[in-house]
C-alpha cells in the first residue's frame, strides 16, 4: 500500500434501493480505494451497481435509496455521515464529477464560460469574477478546445459532443480536485471523439496527477486509460489488480468470461466455449457467490457461502474460494480455441449471384430553396454510394454518427422522401419505390431490425404478438398453426416458450433484441438490414446475439446489411466491409482486406481511434483529428477537411479515383497505393509501448 | 434497473388480501375518488328505488322548510322534497356527463390517432376544422348549436349529451393527434409500415393500446367538466325543462331564493361540485398510477 494510504476508501459499503415493497441490496459489502494519483476503473455490466458506487463517492443518496451500512472515507471523515452542507464544500472541490450525457450536464441558457465562471466563485476558489473568467479561458485551453475567447461566449448547443464534454471536464478540473468520478463519460460518443477524450484524460492525468475513478462498461477503454480494474458483479467486487494482470491473468471466473466476451479488432475470433451463459437475475441469487448460478466451476459451497476479496498477489485481489483450482485464463482459451465460430466462408465463390445491387444511390430527406419558384434541391445525405450483397453475405456499413449508415437502410426500406439511383433486389424489384406502393412478396423479404429493443417492440403487445403478426400478414397463418410457428421462432432465437405471453418490459435488453430478431425471421427474408442492432446491449449479451447472428445466417442463408460503428463487433461478423464518410464509400472490400494495409486515410483514422481491450496496445497519436465536419461546402474528396495526409494540390478539387487493389477490394483517394501501405495501423498499435 | 416491478403483473394477480395490500401504494386521490364515484354511482343507479318521495311531488312539507327529518335537505318553494330531488338527479347527471364524454373521446381519439399518423392534407383539414371549433367560446359554441337544431328541442337531454360531445370532441382529438405523432416515429410503427400494414390496423393495434392512458386519463378530466357545462346550460334555460330534477336546473331555479332559503342552492351544488371533485381526484390519481406505467416501458 501507498505510505500515505488511499485517498478515499469505501468501507463495507451496502446500498439498499426500495423496490415498492421491500428493500433491495444493489451493492453488498463493498471494499474499494483509490490511491492518490492512481486511475481506478470500475467495469461490469448494466445494473451492477457501478454507477451507484460512484454517487457514493459524492456521498450521495438518490432518490429511493439508503445506505445501511458502511462508511465512504475521504480525508478523515465519513461523507455518508455528512450534511449536506458540509458535503457541498467537498463536491466540485475535492471531488468532482464527470457525467456521461454533457448535453443534460449543461445549463443550455448560460455561456459555457460563464458555467466554469461559477463554479469557481461557488467554491471561493477565485476572489473575483474577473479572476475566475481568466481561470475559466485557461481551463479551456487545457482541455484542448481551440480559440477559447470564442468556446466562453457559446451556448451548450452550439457545441458537439465531445466539446462538451470537454467543457464539463474543464468544470471538473476548477477547483483542482483531488478526485475526479468519471461516470461513463465518454459512451455516447463517436469512436474518434472518445479517442481524443480519453487522450486529454490520461494527459491531465500525467500533469496533475489527480486521482480518477473511471466506471464504464467499455473494457477497451479501462486497458487504455487506468492503473488498476475492479470488475464487478450484481453489487460485489469480484477481482481487482492492476490492469495487466487483470487482462493477462484474471482469476475469476466471471473476469475471464467478460474478457473473452469483448470483440477484438485484431484478433476477430471469439472464444465460444468462454462465453457466459445465461442472465444476470437479481430477483433469485444464492445466498453465496452470486455468480455461482452461472458458473462452470461452482461447487455446493459457493452457493451457500459469501465469498470476500482475499490478496492473491500484488495488489491482486479476487473473490473465489477456488480461484487456485480454476484454469488459468490462457489455459482456457488455448483448449477451445479450435471452437471459434465459424463465418461462412463459402461467399464470394458463387460469382455473379447478387441479392442486392445498389448503384449510385443518392438519398435526401429536405430539400433546399434556393430561390422563389426555382426547382428545390434535395440536401442529399447519402450522395453516390454503390455496394453489392449476394445471397447469404454479411455486408457491414461502418462509420461515424451522421456519415449517412442508417439513411442508407431506411432508403432501401423506402422510407426516405427523395430517392435516386439503381436499386435492385433478388433481380426482379426496383427498391426506390416507397415503402406503400411495395407488393407483400417484397416486403417479407425485406426485414429490418433496429438498434433499441425498446423502441421497435410495441410495449403494448405480446411476444406472441409481436413475433406472430408478420406470420399472419405474410403466411395467414391463424389458431394452432401459429402458436406452434411462434414457439418455433422463439426456440430459434433461443428463448424459452414461456416468454410466449410475456410483455417486452419483463424482458432483458438481449432478450428484447432476440424477440426483434425472431420478429424479422418470422417473415423468412432474403436481406436482413441490422442497424445498430448490437449498440445497446451488454459485451457479453453482444457476443451471445453474434453468435446467434451467425448461426441463422449459415442455417438460413439470410444476407445482412449490417450497420455499424463498432469495428470490432464489424470484423468478427462481417464478410465484406464498406467504409462511409459523409454520405460517400471511401473503401469497400472483404473483412480482411479492409483491414490490412493499405487502408483509407479514414479507415486508418477509425481503427486508430478504437480503444482495444489489450493493455499492450495503444491508440496511435498520429491523428490531430477534430472530427467529423459538415460545412456548408463540401469538397471533392469529402474527408479532405479531415485527413492527416491530405495533399492541398488537388485533394479539395479533383474528386478522388477509385483504386482497385483486387477483385474485391477499392478504395477511393488520390494518394497512391504505395504510399498509403506505408501506414500501417497495427505496427502503430502495438509499436510504442 | 428493476425496482419497477408492479403495475401490469399486478392486474393479473387476484385475491383480496393482495388487492388490499396493493391499495396502499396506490395514490391516495385514486382510492378517494373510486371510493366517492363508486357511492355516486350506487345513488344514481339505485336511488328512485330508496327516494323517500317522487322527485316532481309537491307539498312534501312547508315550502322552504329548512332540514328536518322529514325532508333531510328541506323543502324548495313548492315544497317538493330537496333530499330526493338531489338523489333522483344523480342519474341524470352522470348518465349525461358520462356517455356525452365518451362519445367525444372515443370519436375524437379516433380521428386524432388516424389523423396524426396519415399526416398530410388530411392532418390539416382536421386539424384546422378542430381549431376553428375550439376557437369559439364554449358556452357560444353550445348555444348555436341548440339554436341551429332549433329552440324547441332544447329540453331533450338527447342533445344535451350531443352539444357536450362536440364541444370535447375537437379537444380531445388534437390530444389524441398529439400522442400520434410521437407515437408514428416509434421503430415499431416503422416495422409495421414495412409489413404493409393499413393505417386502419396501425392505428388500432400499434398507436391506440399506447394511447389509451392518455385517453383515459382526457375522459375522466372531461367527465369531471361535463356536468359544469350541463349544469351551466341548464342554469341559463337551455338544459332540460323543469321539473326534471338536474341539479344545474335546481340552483337556477331557486337562486332568487339564496338569501331566504339557502339550501335550496346548496343542497345540489354541494351534489353537483362533490360529484366534480370524484371525477378529479380519480382521474388525478389514474394519470399518476399511468404515468408510472408509462415511465416503466
């Protein structure tokens, strides 16, 4: 331990939420501390109780909830045990907060500046306005927010989102704080702009030298940015060490599960046999390990017995009785390493077959008025793109939010207003007529399926329902004949008949996104567009339904359209892999051409930014990147205002070629081949260490 | 997280000693309001049964007799019997209040849902037909319509409930169309869409089992008005004729009395505002129990 001891320290903490007729235990017996100086990452699924753990560092109680026990020690003193007037001194000046959404953090009517200004002068931190305005244009140079005169005098929604989290990480920075609480701080944000945030984080860090607590559910990001990893689980630590051991080494069962869960941008095969079965339910654990239910190693006596963090190495601490009989985690995955999911690789032999041509497809939902009485010009989101899928292929679209993904799917669905361009399906349909004048044959073999369960189940109706409605319209399947398909559907997508006449609410979010996927099944398409599907669930959930994804897919020969801004999750599915930027394919190829080199200066940019769940690789600083910008006009070469290797000569004027490499693999820019293999992201990845 | 549990499990569950114990969590205005609509309800049902007199008999007592047990809320001026006066006009009252708002929810809904989610031309047509009828001031607007059908029908309580009717159609349409378009740019709705659904069937099976807590909720507020604007008509002469014994009718009939004989007034405007004040507190507590569930999905 530090001489001085930890900064903080979380003592048998226990947090009760009531559940309308009883209290809840969300957090049972936590031991936590951060040294000074130390970045402590705080990892689990949903509803583990990390964000919980985080308020308690603030010493606050939301709504509905007590603590029964514990003690939160903070410089002497309890700050469960406080009021809240003397934690007001403490807040924002000691310890200070990072929210995850910026936008809901910040007051919209109020400059931002101003907003930094006040905290400043709440706290007494600066004597004055005058000088508090100062620390404030200071601060905002130090979060790297160009032109700060400018940044003071905007309004919240005048800035992206990842310049306002940098304002709220300028707010959290004021007072000098000794502790900063990061509360999945940077999960709503494009790859790349989580990139630039998380190197401001670790260079504040390394010039400061402040204390964090990072609690986020993104393991990629804890290998990149923290010193030591706690991972928890339905409110228990279950491992802490520091972070590489925990990737290298994990002793507890369900620390190997997760981290065998997280897709790889480098490596694309999963460890199936690794992966965690069955579900979180908080409603019936054992009086034990709460993980015993689900875990390959458990014995009687975990069901029944507490487990407690017990050291097992330096500053290694793990809460399994077992954990020197269980394999070692390199162990496990070298035994199963053979059972990889397979994709099919069978695609791309049966040429000339193509399910989908898309050419030149050009969409727009507004259009612009140039004039009174002139023709109005549509405002094209997607601007030219043009793929092929063939029959049962995974063809994934990759790119940052607004580079046109989704427009693209909601386009072939005929949703969109303005449409032009060659669309054909499965040879015989024209896809740009809109989505009403399209015949049924059409329209079952087309499915779509959406990335928030939650909004694409009626939660008005039931699973039978949901899933039996497409058979009705398509098959008028009616009494018997339909129960027995919908079971079927269900058995399918691996959900038990019981859930037959269940509400969506009852279920989980990977339950949800299974009943979605059974609804488009049931329709027995040809072209499954998946947009996002994978976006809001859980890494472990993720892997579960990727797997799923792929198994339907080899029994059914269904083809996916799958959109996507999650590398890693796009390699370890896809087949053939489309880059968009700003409504225009900047490269097209199969999975692994797309990623080895030569890459699109864009590409290359996208993968730099992904934050790999591997301590020994980092995310390459090469990019000053400022991300994705729309300005009114748009050059020839559309990432020109973006890319690191741009020449000014021709780059803004000249459209850029497209370059053939191979039969499968172009890539659009002016930069010639030879050049662009000299960037090679993986020797950058692994190269500094 | 999910400390969520109750609401939709719990209406399937049975059993009084569940039920009661479910009760407490329930908003108290809920319970209070179910409690007094339920002792109108048996009043207006059961009441000519257990009447002490017919509501039209006269010399029941003196004329203007105060409380006394023989006529327990006094006499009026031909000395018929207020007491059962009061419990013959809980019929009519709630009968009027009760079908006049349900026709305008369940039609107003219905256009507003379709209209809301057609869009288009005919959102607008409705939608400014709707605006234009609401632009009128209700006791103008409920005036023209009886002049329109004509003076001498304006004692049927037919009418009544098709004045009340239009005048909440318009207004609960558009909190119908307001709900629609929230609701057509739902995922599931595009699903739909894109399984070639008729807006017939979007409507019934995907827009209105989300929209009916909220159109609920608009008819329990709307019956709570309903008997304001019956009894306001009936005050001005429009409503139904005498003797029938509509409470609106009875505090306009005896207000020339209300210095000399008081609770010729205040016996049926304490039924009438008591009456306004259940259908509140229910609806009140019925958003609340809602808007939890809502909140929940």
């Amino acid at each position: 331990m530090q001489p001085n001891g930890p900064l903080i320290e979380i003592r048998n903490l226990t947090v009760e939420y009531w559940q309308g007729d009883r209290w809840n235990p969300v957090i049972e017996g936590l031991h936590l501390h951060i040294n000074p100086a130390e970045t402590l990452g705080l990892v689990g699924e949903s509803g583990c109780g990390k964000s919980t753990t985080a308020n308690a560092l603030m010493g606050y109680r939301p709504r509905g909830a007590r603590y029964r026990s514990g003690q939160v020690l903070f410089a002497g003193q309890d700050l469960l045990r406080l009021s809240n007037r003397a934690l007001q001194h403490i807040r924002g000046r000691q310890i200070s907060l990072v929210p995850q959404n910026p936008t809901t953090a910040l007051s919209p009517g109020i400059h931002v500046g101003d907003q930094i200004v006040e905290t400043l002068m709440v706290h007494r931190y600066s004597a004055t306005v005058r000088e508090a305005r100062e620390r404030a244009l200071d601060l905002l140079v130090r979060v790297g927010l160009p032109n700060p005169p400018i940044i003071y005098k905007r309004y919240p929604h005048q800035l992206s989102g990842g310049q306002q989290q940098r304002v709220i990480i300028a707010m959290a920075l004021a007072c000098d704080p000794q502790l900063i609480v990061l509360d999945e701080p940077t999960t709503g944000l494009d790859v790349t702009t989580q990139a630039q945030i998380l190197d401001l984080l670790m260079d504040l860090q390394a010039s400061y030298g402040l204390a964090m607590l990072y609690v986020t559910h993104n393991l990629g990001v804890v290998a990149q940015i923290c010193t030591r990893i706690g991972v928890m689980y339905a409110g228990q630590l279950v491992e802490v060490a520091p972070r590489q051991t925990i990737f290298k080494q994990p002793l507890h069962p369900y620390t190997q599960g997760l981290i065998a869960s997280v897709p790889r941008i480098t490596a694309p095969k999963q460890v199936r046999s690794l992966l965690l079965k069955g579900l979180l339910k908080r409603s019936d654990l054992p009086p034990g390990c709460p993980f015993a239910p689900r875990c390959d190693f458990a014995r009687e006596r975990c069901l029944v017995e507490k487990q407690h963090l017990t050291e097992v190495g330096e500053s290694h601490a793990v809460a399994c009785w077992r954990w020197q009989e269980i394999p070692s985690f390199a162990q496990r995955i070298a035994e199963t390493q053979s059972a990889v999911f397979q994709k099919c690789e069978t695609v791309g032999c049966k040429a000339g077959e193509i399910l989908l041509k898309v050419d030149n497809l050009c969409a727009a939902y507004t259009f612009d008025h140039p004039r009174p009485f002139a023709r109005p010009l549509p405002r094209l989101i997607v601007d030219g793109v043009s793929f092929e899928i063939q029959p049962g292929e995974t063809f994934a679209l990759v790119g940052e939010s607004g580079s046109g993904k989704s427009t693209i799917a909601r386009a072939l669905n005929g949703f969109i207003p303005y449409v032009t361009g060659e669309l054909r399906f499965d040879g015989k349909y024209d896809l740009t007529i809109p989505v009403d004048k399209r015949t049924r044959d059409l329209l079952r073999e087309l499915q779509l399926v959406f990335q928030n369960p939650d909004a694409s189940l009626n939660p008005r109706q039931r699973i039978s329902q949901i899933i039996g409605r497409p058979l009705q319209v398509f098959f008028g399947l009616s009494g018997a004949a339909l129960r027995r398909r919908v079971e079927a559907l269900l058995e399918d997508v691996r959900l038990d008949r019981s859930y037959y006449d269940r509400y969506p609410d009852e279920l989980s979010g990977g339950e949800r996104q299974r009943v979605a996927i059974a609804r488009a099944l049931a329709a027995e398409p040809k072209l499954m567009l998946c947009d996002e599907v994978l976006s809001a669930l859980d890494v472990s959930v993720q892997a579960n339904i990727i797997e799923l994804l792929a198994d339907l897919q080899a029994k059914r020969n269904i083809a996916y359209l799958f959109i996507s801004h999650d590398l890693a999750v796009v390699r370890s599915l896809a087949h053939r892999v489309g880059v968009l930027y700003w409504g225009c394919l900047c490269e097209v190829g199969t999975t692994e051409e797309v990623f080895t080199p030569p890459f699109h200066p864009y590409t290359y940019l996208l993968l730099s930014a992904v934050p790999e769940a591997d301590p020994d690789q980092v995310m390459p600083e090469a990019r000053k990147d400022i991300g994705l910008v729309v300005s009114e006009e748009k050059p020839a070469c559309p990432f020109a205002l973006r890319c690191p290797w741009k020449d000014p000569m021709h780059c803004n004027d000249e459209p850029p070629p497209w370059q053939t490499l191979s039969r499968t693999h172009m890539l659009r820019c002016h930069i010639p081949i030879e050049e662009l293999r000299q960037h090679d992201i993986w020797a950058d990845r692994f190269g500094r260490v | 997280m999910t400390d969520l549990v109750i609401a939709r499990k719990s209406v399937a569950l049975t059993g009084l000693s569940r039920g009661l114990g479910r009760i407490r969590h329930l908003p108290w205005t809920l319970v209070l309001g179910s409690v007094l609509l339920t002792i109108y309800l048996l009043v207006a049902i059961t009441g000519p049964l257990w009447a002490p007199y017919p509501y039209d008999r006269v010399g029941t007592g003196k004329p203007f007799a105060a409380p006394n047990p023989k006529n327990l809320l006094g006499t009026d001026q031909m000395g018929r019997d207020l007491f059962s006066r009061v419990v013959h006009g809980a019929s009519h009252e709630l009968f009027m209040a009760l079908t006049s708002t349900a026709i305008a929810v369940i039609l107003g809904g219905f256009l507003g849902l379709l209209s809301g989610f057609i869009g288009g031309w005919l959102d607008v047509l409705i939608m400014r037909l709707f605006e234009i009828l609401i632009s009128i001031p209700v006791l103008v607007f409920a005036l023209l319509v009886i002049m329109a059908v004509g003076l001498e029908a304006s004692g049927n309580e037919l009418l009544l409930i098709g004045v009340v009717a239009l005048v909440y159609l318009p207004r609960t349409g558009r909190m119908a169309r307001s709900v629609a378009i929230d609701l057509v740019t739902r995922d599931y709705v595009m699903v739909a869409r894109a399984r070639g659904e008729s807006a017939w069937s979007i409507v019934w099976r995907e827009l209105l089992p989300n929209a009916t807590g909220v159109l609920l909720v608009e008819f329990g507020v709307r019956a709570g008005y309903a008997p304001i604007l019956i009894g306001s008509l009936g005050f001005l002469g429009l409503g139904v004729r005498p003797p029938t014994p509509e409470w609106g009718l009875m505090i306009s009939e005896n207000r020339a009395n209300l210095v000399a004989a008081p609770y010729t007034v205040l016996a049926p405007a304490l039924a009438l505002s008591g009456l306004v004040i259940s259908l509140n507190m229910f609806t009140d507590g019925l958003a609340r129990v809602l808007g939890r569930q809502v909140k929940r999905v």
